[in-house]
C-alpha cells in the first residue's frame, strides 16, 4: 500500500495526498460503519450477554498471541485488487482500498485483536460509541500509509525498522488484550448508565419504546416514541401493552387506547388495583380482606384465573405480565420472594428469595427477570435469567434513606423508581447496558 | 412471721446469682444458668450479687473475646431481643431487616412515629424480621446448624448486657480463623456473637 501511494502511481505529489487523504477518510468511515451495525447488533442481542463473551474472546486472543495456543483466526487472505489503481479514477480506487482495508474482513489479519475489538463494539451495544472505538481501527490503517513518510523519502525504510520491533510490539499487544478483557469482565457493573428521565414520578412502565409513568401530583402520563407526553388525570399504576394503557382510578381499572382516550375494557371495582397489561390478559390484585388474591383477566374471553393468594398483611406487590409471564412478589415477616409463572404450561418459578433482604417489584421481559432487592444500607436493582441461574446486580444504592421501587424492563433497558424516604420524592431512571 | 413472697424470691435469686458471679470458668452451663438466674430473679438481686465493672471491649461493650459479631442490620452492633430479634443499637426499639424502627405489629415507622408510606400514599406491608443467628447469619455465612447456645453477662453503660453466642459446628468461626468451643456446647463452637441489653441496672 505504501508503494501505491506514490507521486508515480498516483500522477503527482498533490495527487498523493488526495489519494492518501480519500484513503484515510474511507478507512475511518468504513470502519466507524462496522461499528455501528456491531453497536445496533448488541443493543438488539442485549448487551449483557455479549459483554463477558468479548471478555473471553480477548483473553483467548492474548492467550493465542502469546504464543500459548494455536488456533487459525478467519480472515480473506487477500490484498486490494491492484487492478483497480489502473481501471479505475483514483478517487474511486483510493476511497476503495480504504473501504476494504477499514472494514477489515477482507484482508489478511496477522494477528487476532481486530476480532476482539468487533466482539467488544457488539457488547457495547450502543451504536454511535460503538462506531467511534471501530473507526479508530480505520484510522490506524491511514495512519500506516502516511506515517512511514514523515522523515524519509524512502518509507520502506520505517516500515523495516517497524518489523524489526515486531517482538515488543506483540507483547505490548498481549498486554492490551489481556487489559481488554479483564476490563470487559467487569464492565457490567462498572460502565452502566444510569439516568433520570422523569420528576416526581413512579411506576414506570414501558413497551415498544413508549413510556408511562405515574406522577405525584395524581395522573399518569404516557410519552410515546415519537415525543410528545398524553396526560391522564385522577390515575395511577399504569401499564402499557402495545397502543393499549390500564391504570387505576378511582371506580377501579380501566384499559384505553392510550394514543385517543379510547376506553377499551373496565373492571368496575373499589377493591381493584395493581394492573398489569398484555394484550388481551390483565393481571391485577384483588383485596377481598382478610385476603389479597392476584388474577388475570383475558378481556376478550373473560376468562379470569387465580395465582396467587395471601393473608394480609402479607405484601402481595405490583405483579408484572409480558410474553405470556407473570411476575410478582410477596413479603411476609418471615421472608420474601420473587415468583415467575409461565402462564400456558403453569409452570412456577422462584426467581430469589430472602429471609434477610426485601424482594419487590419485579419486571418480565421474555426469559428476563428484574427486581429490586433492598438490604441493610443498600438497595440492589438485579437482573436474572428463566433459563440460567446467572445474577447480575444493574444498580445499586448505598443508603439507608434511598431505595428503589418499582421496575420495568424493556430489551435493552431497565427502568426504575428511585424513592427518597423521608422526602417520599421519586424519580424515574432508565438503566442501560 | 412468713417472709413475703417477692422477699423469698429475691432471696432464692441471690443465692443462685452469687454462686453465677463467684464461679469465673468459662462453663457452658454457667452462661444458662445465669440465663435462667436472671429468667427468674429479673431484678435488683442478680445486679447486686453480678457486680461487674464496665467490661473492655474489642468492638463492642462487654466483649472481651476476639470472636466478630454476627451479621445484622447494624452490623457491628448486634443487639437482639430475648428472642433474638434485631434492636435498633441506641433506642433498643424492634427494628426490621432493612434497618426501620417498626411497630408490634411490624409496620416501619417514619421519623414522626407514624406508618411509613410508599410513593403511591399506601401504608408500606411489614417487611421481614427475622432472627439475628438463625435467619441472618445462615443466610449470609451459608451455615444450616446454627443456634443461640452459650451467655455471659457483663456492665455495659450502667445496666447488665447479657452476650450470647451464636454457635455453630463449624470449625471456622465469622472471622475466618480456627473457632473456640466458648459457651457452646454439644459439640458446636462459637461462630458469631449477639447482645441483649437486659435494661437491669449494674
């Protein structure tokens, strides 16, 4: 590439540096596109799960260039098509060897690390961060055609003293690697972003990007994705499914289309609270004291089925229902617990239980599972898994007067209410990966 | 003339708590006989016949021994009622495993004495409260054996503090090292200690 380059191949000196200037830009630009669609691939998989996959993936890959393992890293063992350069306007052909070389899977790799670098653009899962990291590997690549020639007229003479560093540079790279991976590993606690999205307001529900929430000042306001907020008065616990919102209110709960005010269904009670939405199934909690019993509804059969029963003052919390599971918790004096039904085989699920910690509010999300779990001087946002038995903690707060509340928990993002005891403010937060 | 009934009784204490102070082995049945004196008599004669001085501490008033105190919502200060639930370590109120004073019926209380509410206006549910050795620190240390065993008394802040061994068969003891039998007693060793002040003046 650097014999390519040249005032000879290139007509002129001023064609040199367009040609290496187009290069570099397509470089860079190419590879930043990598590293956005590895981003928007991540945040789509769920970062978490890609995050300690890139961890090991870097130590595998220190591991091979240090010599301790051998394995073939796949790669197109080819060059640029040199016939390019005599076919093509060196506009076309310099903006296309640096598209080729920065996108990277078409050219020989000699080492393993730019496979670590796409595995961690993807557990980044955030496509514009994602791009800027990747798009340093494009400039790296523009950078090996005009740094040789800084001092010398002869650049072949840099890239020959490069080689003959070829050893520290391998071990510096092993190093590097190794780093990456460790900080990779602990990158799900350490790089979460927490950020408030809503004042003065609890119970976040969320579904296809659209948030509700419901606020201190007694109504529930809707922020669909494309802006804006819809305000429901005198409501409370909402829950969205789809273009359908169920709050409570005070003659019980009632289901609308949220983007019109378009009562759908109403469940005509006083003793009623806690919906919780899937289109067409509402899960709620009926008091009929001395006892606290969790239903679901199908609003288009009316059929209405039990899952829960408890005595007060047993806390049988805001239950959660998405993808045909329920989620709830209860908090006895003696201990309490995260429960998960699969609603078609019925099948039941003790997430976590604690008899020293408080268990509450948990959120679904296909096979996820977020709750908050509150201890002496900490409380713990975590996540789990339906089909592992993996925890991870989301966020935590150490205090004895703040806590968290309710959740919700949508594919790449938890949400949840921060509460400040004895100011009773609450905020909304969004959690991401 | 027929002595009184409370005069015989404290009589009877004193005997017993005399010969509870005048025996310093390390015995586990003294720590229950003590605790059964103190049961009984409950007042001013066990003080009297006791008469401690204010005991050194390592990390808490009254404990002389290395062993670390058991895991509670305010760690180090274990403070148990007599049933072994947690107290609030300065008010000596019933708090719940989060650390909030509660009511009898186990409802955590704001700063004004009143039912703490939640973000939506509700009284919050009672949250769990549940037994310093044998909820606590099982779940925390992953121990299935444990029992309050062994006691011995000491002055603390002007009244007898009653200490109490949480005791394990584990030979490990909360610290990490090699445990001591202490009080314990039917092969278990001492794994954590509690205290519970008895409001007895000393």
């Amino acid at each position: 590439m650097l014999e390519t380059f040249t005032p000879a191949v290139c007509g002129s000196r001023k064609r040199q540096i367009a040609g290496q200037s187009l290069f570099a830009v397509s470089a860079v630009v190419t590879s930043a596109a990598l590293g956005l669609l590895l981003g928007l691939a991540g945040s789509m998989l769920g970062a978490e799960q890609a995050v300690l996959g890139a961890a090991a993936l870097a130590l595998v890959a220190a591991a091979r260039e240090a010599g301790l393992i051998r394995f073939s890293i796949p790669q197109a063992r080819r060059q640029v098509p040199e016939h390019w350069r005599f076919e093509l306007p060196l506009p076309v052909w310099a903006s296309g060897y640096g598209a080729g070389l920065g996108a990277g899977f078409f050219t020989y790799q000699p080492i393993s690390t730019f496979w670590v670098a796409c595995a961690g653009a993807l557990a980044l899962a955030q496509p514009v961060p994602a791009a800027l990291c990747v798009s340093l590997y494009g400039a790296g690549r523009a950078l090996m055609v005009v740094w040789p020639r800084r001092r010398s007229d002869d650049p072949t003479a840099a890239v020959e003293r490069l080689t003959s560093r070829r050893g520290t540079l391998l071990r510096a790279n092993v190093v590097a690697l190794v780093a990456c991976g460790v900080l990779l590993a602990v990158a799900p606690a350490a790089g979460a972003g927490v950020t408030r999205i809503a004042q003065n307001a609890y119970d976040p529900t969320v579904d296809r990007g659209t948030i509700a929430f419901a606020t201190a000042g007694g109504n529930v306001i809707v922020r669909p994705v494309g802006g804006g907020e819809i305000t429901y008065p005198g409501a409370t616990g909402p829950s969205l499914s789809g273009p359908y919102l169920a709050y409570r209110d005070s003659a019980g709960i009632r289901v609308v289309r949220w983007a019109d005010g378009t009562e759908v269904r109403r469940i005509a009670s006083p003793y009623v609270s806690k919906p919780a939405l899937d289109w067409p199934r509402l899960a709620f909690v009926r008091r009929a004291s001395p006892y606290d019993r969790l239903y679901v509804r199908n609003l288009t059969s009316s059929k209405v089925t039990l899952y829960a029963t408890v005595r007060l003052p047993t806390d049988l919390g805001r239950p959660s229902l998405r993808h045909g599971r329920l989620a709830w918790h209860t908090a006895t004096r003696r201990e309490s617990k995260i429960t998960v039904v699969t609603l078609a085989s019925g099948a039941r699920r003790t997430m976590a239980r604690t008899r020293i910690g408080l268990l509450g509010n948990p959120s679904v999300y296909r096979t996820k599972v977020v709750w908050v779990d509150a201890r002496f001087g900490v409380t713990f946002l975590k996540q789990g898994w339906l089909t592992s038995s993996r925890r991870v903690v989301l966020a935590r707060i150490k205090s004895r007067t703040v806590s968290y509340w309710t959740t919700s928990v949508a594919s790449n993002a938890a949400y949840m209410t921060r509460w400040v005891m004895p100011t009773a403010h609450t905020d909304v937060y969004r959690r991401t990966p | 003339m027929q002595q009184p009934e409370g005069t015989r009784l404290d009589r009877q204490a004193e005997r017993l708590s005399a010969k509870l102070a005048e025996s310093q082995t390390r015995k586990s049945f003294l720590g229950r006989l003590g605790a059964a004196a103190l049961a009984i008599a409950g007042g001013s004669a066990v003080a009297a016949a006791v008469k401690p001085d204010e005991a050194d501490a390592f990390h808490l008033c009254g404990h002389i021994w290395t062993t670390g105190s058991c895991p509670s919502p305010y760690p180090p200060l274990a403070r148990i009622d007599r049933k072994g639930f947690p107290l609030h370590p300065s008010s000596g109120r019933p708090i719940d495993n989060l650390g909030r004073i509660v009511d009898s019926a186990g409802y955590a209380l704001d700063g004004n004495g009143k039912r703490l509410r939640g973000p939506d206006g509700a009284v919050l549910a009672p949250g769990p409260r549940t037994r310093v050795c044998e909820d606590w620190t099982r779940e925390v240390k992953g121990l299935r054996d444990l029992r309050i065993q062994g006691s011995w008394y000491r002055c603390c802040g002007g009244q007898i503090r009653k200490l109490t061994d949480c005791c394990s068969f584990s030979r490990r003891r909360i610290n990490g090292d090699a445990s001591l039998v202490g009080y314990c007693w039917g092969g278990r060793r001492v794994y954590c200690v509690m205290y519970y002040d008895t409001g007895l003046p000393c």
